[in-house]
C-alpha cells in the first residue's frame, strides 16, 4: 500500500469519525432540546441540532466521495 492511499484511508476514517461525533452530539442535543428544554431554549437547541446532522451528513458524504471518486493507479 503506497504512502498516499495511507493518508487517504486515515482522513477518511477521520472524517467518519467526526462525521459520527457530530451526528451523536447532535441527536443528544435534539434530544434535550425536545424532551427537557422549554420555549426560546428549545428551539435553540433543536436548531443547532439540525445543523449539527446536516453537518454530519455533509462530512461523511465528502469522505465517502473522495474514496468513490479516487484515482487508481491502475487505469
């Protein structure tokens, strides 16, 4: 396995990673924010949670792209 496709395996599995702390982090707010919180605050956090996902989701489409759309050496 070459050097480059090494770094490529590793910011891609960073990049899920993050992807999946932000997609928890933004359940668990969305969670408190519909189950605990109430008026202003609420609707604050459910706010920020929905970024927070379509962050997550944003993340994780870019690293599944890089490796669907990369270069072989091959070809």
């Amino acid at each position: 396995m070459a050097d480059g496709e090494r770094e490529r395996d590793a910011r891609r599995r960073r990049r899920l990673l993050w992807a999946g702390i932000l997609a928890v982090a933004g359940l668990a707010l969305l969670a408190v924010g519909l189950t605990v919180a109430n008026g202003a605050v609420a609707w604050l956090e459910a706010a920020v949670a929905i970024v927070l996902l379509v962050a997550s989701f944003a993340v994780q489409r870019l690293a599944r792209k890089e490796t669907l759309y990369r270069r072989d050496g091959s070809t």
